[in-house]
C-alpha cells in the first residue's frame, strides 16, 4: 500500500462539523471553545485516531508538549488521586505528564524541578516541599507557568489551588463540640507545613472560642508517627473524641487505638481529613473532611492551561471548602452529608 494514511486534521474539522482551526485550539487546551463543539472535537479525535504531529509541533515551539507534576508523598491517597485526576484532563488536551516525588524534601524539590526546566515543559503543577525555594522563582523567570496545589509559594507570580484548611478544621471541631464533647484532641501534621499549621489553627480556634482546652500532637503526615502521637494523646485524662489532621495519620490512629482495644466510637469518637476509598469501609465507616480532589485537579489543569495560552495574565487563587461527611465514627447521625 502507498501514500501517507494518516489521519489530517482536516478530515477531523470535516466530521466534526467544525473549522481546523477550532481543532487545533481544542487540541492545545483553549478553555473558551464552544464546550459542544470541544466535546464532538474530541469525539472525532478518538473515533479517527487522529495523532498531531507533535514533532513539528516541539521544533516550533521549542519544548515538548508535556507539563510536570510534582508531588510532595506519593504514598498519600490524596495526591495519587490528585495525579490521576490532572493527567486525565492534560491527556484530554493532548499533553503528556512527567511526575516527579519528593518525599517532602527541598533538595528533591530543587533536583526535579531543574530537570523540568531542562526538559522545557510547558508548565508545572506543585503541591511544594519548599515554598521559598529559588528553583520555582527559576521557572517562573523562564516564562514555565506554574499553579501550586494544596499549598501556596512564596513567589506571588505563581497560581495556587487549595481548600480553607482553618474552615475544615474549625466545623469538624464544632460538629465534635455540639455533640457533647469537650476533650477533643488533634493528631496534627507537621506544623513548619502550610496544611499543618492552618489545621491546627482552625482546632485551636473552634475550642478556645468554647472555652476548652486545645489537646494535640504532631503526627509529621506519617502513619507510624501518627499512630504514636495518638498514643500519647489516648493517655491524656478525659479525652472522648480525636481529629485527625489527613488519611496517612488516621490509618496510624486506627491502628493505635485497636492496639489498645479502644472502641469507636463508644470509648472514643473519631473525625479524619480526606476521604480515602476505605473510609466507608472500616467498621464502623469513618467520619471525613473530604476535599474535592478532581475538581481541584482539573481546575489546576485549567489555570495552567490558561497560563501557557498567554490568555490570563493576572495570579489567581482558587480556595475550595471541605465537606464533613457524616458515618458511624463520630457516633452522631451516620450516612449524611453536610447540609443534607
């Protein structure tokens, strides 16, 4: 067989009922394409099989067609579904995902960072171990966009999605409070980090205002570390309900409290952030803070997307809320939503 079968981008325009040049702006990620026609765009793409040329697309714009996502623990739930969520909305858009791990470190920070640079991706996606660290301020002078995720940077060029952490802590505490408790204590994350500290405020604030005394310890984000500092917190006197502060911790606080055969919630009521797949499947089912990780991570994927279209020019910081998510563990009303 001759001749050049591969699909052209005209043939995908014709069966889409659209012009080339709205493919090609679907196909770059261009946010205000009629969503009829981005949706029949890439019915069509998938239907055709229709690949771009990305090579004469790189040598053009000099970079390749792929953005970094850098992560702060790829072992936490809440950032692996972060990652899937924002390669399926990048795909959608033709662009291609290079992750990178941290480990909460600076200097794997720096390492992956720069090599990001180097790979002239077309933006990067944070959720930052150093907030300060030079090597975002690098990229950002290099014209490489980037939206920071879950936590804020320093530099006040860069994007930021994240949820009011001092809210979601401050109604959890309030739910525990209006069922009768008093003894509330914290397992806490690293407080040196942003999510930490405005956790442990939103606690603080919530029983200070009612009169209580503020019970916490660092868990530092860890299973193991949070399984100890439930320890030391379950030999505080009185102590009759626990927050703690994300789903790496409250696996570490279950298992503590089975060690010591305490029951949830009978001898202890129980409220966690995030909302892990297994949070309806202990017994009894857990009580979360749940965060809106998908539509953080197509949200992040947007602004970035409209930083790399050179459409928006203007920093931007989306906060989304928390929802408390009722169950058995906190041994009020189980199975309801907030608001329901």
């Amino acid at each position: 067989m001759g001749g050049d079968t591969r699909v052209k981008i005209k043939e995908v325009a014709a069966r889409a009922g659209v012009s080339p040049a709205t493919v090609s702006r679907v196909l770059n990620g261009v946010s205000s394409v009629n969503p009829e026609y981005r949706e029949r765009v890439l019915k069509t793409v998938n239907e055709l099989g229709y690949r771009p040329n990305r090579l004469a697309s790189n040598l053009r714009r000099q970079n390749a067609e792929m953005i970094g996502v850098v992560i702060s623990d790829i072992e936490n739930p809440h950032f692996t579904q972060m990652v899937r969520a924002a390669e399926d909305a990048a795909y959608r858009r033709g662009y291609r995902v290079l992750l990178c791990n941290t480990d909460e470190t600076e200097e794997k920070q720096k390492a992956y960072l720069k090599v990001l640079a180097e790979e002239r991706v077309l933006g990067v996606i944070l959720s930052p171990s150093d907030p300060a660290g030079e090597e975002i301020s690098e990229l950002l002078d290099l014209g490489t966009p980037v939206v920071a995720f879950d936590r804020t940077v320093k530099d006040p060029r860069a994007d930021a999605v994240t949820v009011d952490n001092a809210a979601g802590l401050r109604r959890a505490t309030e739910h525990l409070i209006q069922a009768g408790h008093e003894r509330i204590g914290l397992v806490g994350g690293t407080p040196e980090i942003e999510t930490g500290a405005e956790r442990l405020a939103g606690y603080k604030a919530a029983m200070l205002e009612a009169g209580l005394e503020p019970v916490w310890a660092e868990g530092d984000f860890r299973i193991g570390t949070a399984a100890t500092a439930t320890e030391e917190l379950l030999d505080a006197d009185g102590l009759t309900a626990l927050i703690i502060a994300n789903n790496l911790m409250a696996a570490g606080a279950l298992k503590a409290l089975r060690a010591r055969g305490t029951r949830v919630p009978d001898d202890i009521a129980i409220v966690a952030v995030d909302d892990p797949f297994w949070a309806d499947l202990v017994e009894p089912p857990l009580t979360t803070l749940a965060q809106p990780v998908r539509l953080m991570a197509d949200t992040a994927v947007d602004l970035l997307f409209e930083r790399i279209s050179k459409r928006r020019k203007q920093r931007r910081r989306v906060v989304f809320d928390f929802e408390l998510v009722v169950r058995g563990s906190c041994g009020t009303k189980a199975q309801t939503r907030e608001g329901e």
